[in-house]
C-alpha cells in the first residue's frame, strides 16, 4: 500500500479554499484518485495534499467536477447522499469522519469499536456517555444484508458512533472555480482546505505524539463521492487515494499510511 507524506510547514497557510497560498502551489500532490473497488483511475481527476505544524493539519483537495452540484446546508446534513470529499482518521480502537461538500457544508461522526468501549477505558467519558449523547450502533455499511445483518461485514462487527459529536477548532474554506448549481456552461471544479487540530485530536492519539512526531504514520481515508448520470440512471462514483477492494469507506485497515515528514 502506497503511502502518502505530510510535509512539515513554518508558515500558516491561509485559511483559503483556492488554495492559493505558495506551500499548496508547490507541495507534492497525491496521484489522481482511483475507484475505491476496482483500483481503476477515477473519471474526473481528484488530488490531495497534506500539510502539518505544531498546531494542526492541513488537508487540501482539488477536485474536478463540471458541473459542480451541492444543496445541503444543515450541519451534520448526510451529506454522503450528494458530491463530497470525506476525510476519516484512523484512531486504533475508534475512529473520525468527516465530510465536506462544494457548499462548505460539513458532517461528522466519531466511531468507538463496541469491544474498546469499556469501563475505566479512555473512552469513559462525557463526551462518550451513551445515555447522554446521540449514539447509534453502527455495523458498517453493509450492515443490513441478509448475511451480516446484525454485526456488519468488519471482523471487528459493531461500532458506537457519535453523531453529535465535533472536532474542536475544526476550520475549513471550499472555492468554486466556475459557477455552483448551473449547467449552462461547464466549470473547472472546486477545492477545499480543510483544518483539523492536534488538540481536538485527543480521543484519536491511541498513545501517538500529539503533533506527529517525522517519522510517525497514521492511516486516513482520503475520498470522493461523485454522482453521475448515465443515460436515464444515476450511479454514485466512490473515488480514494488507496483502493479498499470493496465500494465500503469504514475499513481503517485499508486507509492510505501518511507519513509525517521534517
């Protein structure tokens, strides 16, 4: 599995969906997205980079799209059920989502294993408190077919997820490069810098140095949902930087290693 690397920056970039700043002009891209089952390259060109300081960690997609389509604008809106870019970071024994679409609408959730979540654990929180909080047991997307009804597809079977729960300090900026919601003329696409801190990151350290230390890894998923019309039907494309084998994004053994570098 091919690895991706965070490179280390002195200077913060601006808060800026195009991306214009100098770091993002010149850092190394990933390699244009694949279908998440198949491996093969995706129809629209989709690439990622990842920046990162004492504070926080940087992500910045380009994604090209012609006619670039979004409608939801509720926080926490299911946004999967439209064109998104979707970040996950892989925690140990949970794990985060996180989606964006081109309206700079976002939803997160925060995934605990069911066989991590015990008593005295450091899951044993306010913030994780069942009775409190809006948690749903969740077996992965393949959780209501006949054979894994119950427990999901994962060996690891059911998950807690926290659906009102948010990544303090969470910052983020999308631009659109043509013109959103209109089909008379096709568009370049859209980009979208997302910012995510290392001290809202607590829950997902597992023991790792907050920041990264160069030399760490951490696994991700970095994604893109994409509908397409075929004729009189519309399919949803799955593209990411590593492929899973399977059309499923809740595989943290099949996110994309990012190394974090001087």
């Amino acid at each position: 599995m091919s690895e991706l690397t965070a490179h280390r920056v002195h200077t913060k970039p601006s808060l800026d969906g195009s991306l214009s700043d100098r770091v993002w002009q010149t850092v190394a891209k990933s390699n244009r997205f694949v279908d998440m089952a198949t491996g093969e390259p995706a129809i629209f060109d989709t690439r990622c980079a990842l920046l990162y300081d004492d504070e926080n960690l940087y992500i910045g997609f380009w994604v090209e799209e012609p006619y670039p389509a979004a409608h939801q604008t509720e926080r926490d809106s299911l946004i999967f059920r439209e064109n998104d870019v979707e970040v996950f970071i892989d925690g140990g024994d949970c794990y985060y989502e996180f989606e964006i679409n081109a309206l700079n609408t976002v939803y997160e959730v925060f995934f605990i294993w069911r066989d991590a979540y015990k008593k005295d654990s450091r899951f044993d929180l306010p913030e994780f408190d069942l009775h409190e909080r809006a948690a749903y047991t969740f077996g992965g997307n393949f959780d209501r077919t006949e054979d894994h009804f119950w427990k999901g597809t994962h060996p690891r079977g059911i998950r807690w997820a926290f659906l009102d729960w948010d990544l303090p300090g969470l910052q983020t900026a999308v631009h659109i490069d043509g013109t959103l919601n209109d089909r008379s003329a096709p568009s370049k696409g859209w980009s979208t810098m997302l910012v995510f801190p290392w001290s809202g990151m607590k829950p997902l350290a597992d023991g790792r140095s907050l920041p990264p230390k160069p030399g760490d890894v951490w696994k991700l998923f970095l994604g893109r949902f994409q509908k397409l019309a075929i004729g009189s039907e519309e399919v949803q494309a799955a593209w990411c930087a590593t492929p899973h084998g399977v059309y499923d994004t809740h595989m943290p053994d099949k996110f994309t290693p990012v190394r974090f570098g001087e």
